[in-house]
C-alpha cells in the first residue's frame, strides 16, 4: 500500500446522524423554545400542569394501548430487550438445545447432572426476576415455576444416589417436560422507546393514583417520539410532540341518574375546551391558515358505531372490486381505516358510502351538538368531516384534526380525540379522557413558511424577534480589557445578549466582526473611555456614535 493510500485509511471515520433523526441547531432552536414557551403559559393559563414523562415503557403498554394491529406498534416502533430477558432467553434456548442432544440415548450419569443443575440455574434466575415484577407475575407464570422445581426435586436425588437407575421414558419424559414448561413461561422483559405519549400519561394517571386527585386532571407534556416511518418532509423517525390531556373520572351511574344532560354538557365543555386551547395557542404562535376538521365517531355499542361498522362492511363489501389491495385488507380487519385513504380512484367510491352522522345513538348525537355549539360560543371556527376516524375500540365521540399551511403532504400538525375506555383498558377504574398530540416539527415547519411570506410582504411574524440582536464589546488594550469584563457582566446581568471577544482586535476588525455577528451595537472602550469615563456607544446600521456614562448605558440601551 502507497503511504497516501495508507492515510488515507487512517483518517477517523465522520459520523452522521441516523436516518430520521436530525440535529436542531441554532438559530433555529431559539424558535424551538419560543413555541415551548408559549405552550408553557398558555396551557398554564387554562389550569394544566406539566408531567415529564420517560422516554422507554413496556413494549405491552403500547400494545395494549395504540393496538397491536396498527403500524405504529406492529411495524414502526423501537424495541429492545431488557438484560434480564437476553440472559433467560439465551438460557432457554441452551436447555432446548442440551434436551435436544440428550435424547436420542440415557446419556451418562455426569451429562444428567450437568442438565439438571444448569435447569436449576435457569429457575433461579427466573424466579428472581418474578419475585422483582420484571416477568409478569401471573397465576401461569407462578404454576410453572413450581413445576420446574417439583421436576428438579424428584431427579436431584436419584442422579445423586450410587446404584442410580432410570428408564429411557423416564428421562424423556423428564427432558419434555422441562422443554415445555420453559417455553410456557412468558417472559416479557421487552422495552420501546414512546412512539406517542397518551398511553404513559394514563399509565402514570393510574400508577401515582390521580384519581384521587380533583377532576378532571389536566396534564401537557412535550417531548421527542419515536417511530420507524420512512424518512421525507415532515415525517421523521424521531419527532417532537406537544400534547395535552384531560383525564375524569366516571362517575356511577346511582349519582349521575336524571343528570344524563348535565354530564354530556360536561364532556362537551371539556372537548371544546381542549380545541380552544388548542387554537389560542396556535394563534399565540402566529400560525396562519389552519384548519380545525371534527367529527364524532359515537361510541363501541350495537345502537352506535358498532352498527354503522357493520353497514359500511356490507357496503364495503358490495364495492369490494373497486378498491385497492389495502383497503380491501382492512374491510374485515378496520372498516373505518378505509376512510382515511388517500387512493385517488377510490374517492368518488368512499364518498358515497354510509356516513357515521346518520348511524349515531341519541346520548352521542346530542353530545356532538353540544361540542359544536360550545365551539360556536368560543368563536373557534371548524369544518366538520365525516371521514376523521380512529381505529381503536375505545375511541368515541370526538375526534379532530388541524391542518395547517406549507407542509405538502404531511399536513396535519394537530391530532386529537376522546378515549373514554382507555385507562380501564390499562387496570385503572373507569375515566374519561381527551387529548391531542401537536407535531412541534410541522408546526416549526409551518411558522417557517409563515415568516418567509410575511418577510416577502413585510408584514412582522409574532416569532420575527425571536432572538435579539447581541451588543458587541470592542475593547482595546489591557486597561480597556478589566473595564470590558465589568460592563459585560453588568449588561448580561440586565439580561442583554453580549459579545465580548477574546482577544484584542484592531478597530476596524471588531466592527467587521460585530456587523457579522448582527450586532446592533457596539460599544467602544478603548485608554481614552477608560480614562473619561465616558463610553462610546455605536450604532452599527448608520455608524452614528454617541458617548455615554457607564451609569447612563442601561438606560440609555433600553430606550433604543
Ligand atoms: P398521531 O399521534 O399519529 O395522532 O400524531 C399527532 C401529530 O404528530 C400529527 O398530526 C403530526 O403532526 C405529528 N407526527 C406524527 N408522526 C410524525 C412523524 N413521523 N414525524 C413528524 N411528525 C409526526
């Protein structure tokens, strides 16, 4: 190999960020943090509190809660191992392959020693991850463990005793059994990262007893999700979400009898609520152009949606020809799925199928028209559409999205609904709950656009001033250096943006680095302001100068 050649292998690899994820960087980031902000104090103003929430759950949660049957935890999330797991696992898989080349003849006594005593070990280690809850402690768990150690407590001692005698059936048997047993135990043990966060805000609803707390319990979060989703504009694998959730208990129905109307009035208030908030915040933003779809998807009852499923299957069913492979899948497995689909030539198909609207039960009707005129009176404008469904069983009622604005084909940046069955589904008592998930990166995305076009019309973005411009010091020599260092920290201390350089740089370079650094101003100090006292302070835009006193430059600065 030439020695250009050999450096040329020698040099570090470069590393870059993996597919769907991306680095925010500044400037940008300063916008970040103003949307966060806002959403801090808005969601502050209308009583929400904020939970931070892990990044990993049980894989089982999410299966529970979004359903193993979607995407997003069939095919797009993140799953790991827990150790405890790899090491049973791979325990499990030694006894399988030991029983397995220990059958064909009675092996030796040693060899049925050896099994046994590694058996013993794959017991002890499961059962003191099923003492700690890290494998599930259920009544299944809990028979074959026992029956393991009875199987080791009959063989132990008769491969101990001298005059040791077995049949071939006996040991078979034996081996079988243990095989079997093992491969009964479920271990669990498998962790995602948050493809959504909905699911951990129950789990923790549940966990640190909220129900105890006064309802509804109103909690926001943001924060990265994750999912493995292919990679373009407005999707990537790591995202941000910020989102919001009102959780309330049900009452029994003794306490509620003849106040049916009182608590849909409730329900509705706490949904139109949820989308006011939703939307002042987006207004604090200054994002434009939005739109607010709603709908109501009743609830999981013969009288309601069940019914309408059935007829929309029919329907399905009827035009099954029509449709493209995917929708022709969901017709058994998620009518309502077919809904969503985007597929060109099924369109004028879908749009002539049976509407949801005109299967709905009384209680869900009225609670519709309810959100709609608690929208009304909040003067949030909506467009209804009968096509916004969600899959799971334990969605009703409400369901919204908001579309906004310069971002192609991923344009929702807003998802949201009810989901009264969910944190029962998950062993708390019965709840209530509606929330929405905001993608902070469309939004960004959106706000984005937003500010191109009002800096082509002039008009300012409410996230134009988002950073202010620094004040740069431009100091000359040693004396000039220690005052520098003062005025630095008392102006970063009155909370103005300072750049003090390092070293000392002629005249000329500090205002050219100070122009580059967008500076407004630059203030001066060189032996003669030192000496004086009086500072001279520069406005970068028209090169005007104008000397002030170290008391007046705050002052003098907020004016400006
Ligand atoms: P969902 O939890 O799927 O209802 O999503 C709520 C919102 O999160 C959507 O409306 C999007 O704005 C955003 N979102 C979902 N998936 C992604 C993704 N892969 N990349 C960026 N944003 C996403």
């Amino acid at each position: 190999m030439s020695e250009g050649a050999a450096k040329k292998e020698e040099k570090p690899r470069k590393f870059q960020a993996i597919r769907g994820t991306r680095d925010l960087l500044p400037p940008e980031t300063a916008l970040w943090n103003r949307v966060e902000q806002i959403a801090h104090e808005v969601f502050a103003t209308f009583g929400f509190g904020e939970i931070r929430l892990p990044i990993v759950e049980q894989t089982e949660l999410f299966r529970r809660s979004v359903g193993i049957d979607t995407d997003i935890v069939s095919k797009e999330m993140f799953t790991f191992p827990e150790n405890f797991r790899e090491q049973l696992d791979l325990r499990r898989d030694y006894l399988a392959m030991r029983a397995r080349e220990l059958r064909n003849q009675l092996p030796a006594k040693d060899a049925m020693k050896s099994f046994i005593s590694f058996t013993s070990d794959f017991l002890d280690l499961a059962h003191s991850t099923f003492s700690r809850g890290q494998i599930p402690q259920t009544a299944e768990n809990k028979d074959s463990l026992d029956q393991i150690h009875s199987r080791i407590l009959s063989w132990e001692p008769k491969v101990k005793q001298k005059e040791f005698q077995c049949t071939e059936q006996d040991w078979l048997l034996f081996l079988s059994d243990i095989v079997m047993l093992a491969n009964r135990l479920e271990i669990g043990g498998l962790i995602s990262l948050r493809p959504e966060a909905t699911a951990s805000v129950c789990r923790a609803y549940i966990e640190h007893g909220m129900q105890q707390l006064p309802q509804p319990v109103k909690l926001y979060y943001m924060g990265p999700m994750f999912r493995r989703e292919r990679p373009q504009k407005g999707r990537y694998r790591q995202f941000y979400q910020i989102g919001a959730e009102v959780l309330d208990h049900v009452r029994p129905a003794e306490t509620i009898l003849g106040e049916v109307d009182k608590e849909l009035r409730r329900d509705a208030v706490i949904d139109a609520e949820v989308i006011e908030m939703l939307m002042t915040f987006f207004g604090k933003c200054g994002l434009q152009g939005t739109t607010v779809y709603i709908n109501s998807i009743g609830h999981n009852a013969p009288n309601c949606r069940r019914g309408y499923v059935e007829k929309l299957r029919a329907e399905l069913t009827r035009i099954k020809d029509k449709l493209g492979p995917d929708s022709q899948r969901r017709i058994d497995a998620n009518p309502l799925r077919v809904l969503d689909s985007k597929l060109e030539s099924e369109q004028p198909y879908i749009e002539r199928l049976p509407r949801i609207a005109d299967h709905l039960c009384d209680e869900c009707k009225a609670h519709y028209a309810a959100v709609k005129r608690e929208l009304d009176q909040r003067d949030v404008k909506y467009q209804e559409n009968w096509r916004l469904v969600r899959g799971l069983d334990y969605y009703m009622r409400t369901t919204f999205e908001i579309i906004a604005p310069g971002l192609g084909s991923q344009n929702a940046v807003c998802g949201g609904g009810r989901y009264d069955g969910l944190v029962e589904l998950l062993g708390g008592r019965p709840t209530k709950g509606i929330g929405f998930a905001i993608g902070e990166d469309r939004l960004i995305l959106s706000l984005q656009e937003v500010d191109k076009r009002s800096s082509d019309t002039g008009v300012q973005s409410p996230l134009a001033t988002h950073q202010s411009p620094p004040l740069y010091i431009a100091w000359m020599g040693e004396r000039a250096y220690a005052t520098a260092l003062g005025a630095a920290k008392t102006l970063r201390n009155a909370g103005f943006r300072v750049e003090l350089p390092p070293v000392e740089q002629k005249f000329g370079t500090a205002l050219g680095r100070a122009v580059q650094l967008r500076a407004k101003y630059a203030l001066i100090l060189g032996d003669n302001e030192v000496t004086s006292g009086e500072w001279t302070l520069k406005t970068l835009a028209d090169g005007t100068q104008r000397k002030v006193s170290e008391q007046q430059l705050i002052a003098e600065l907020k004016k400006m």
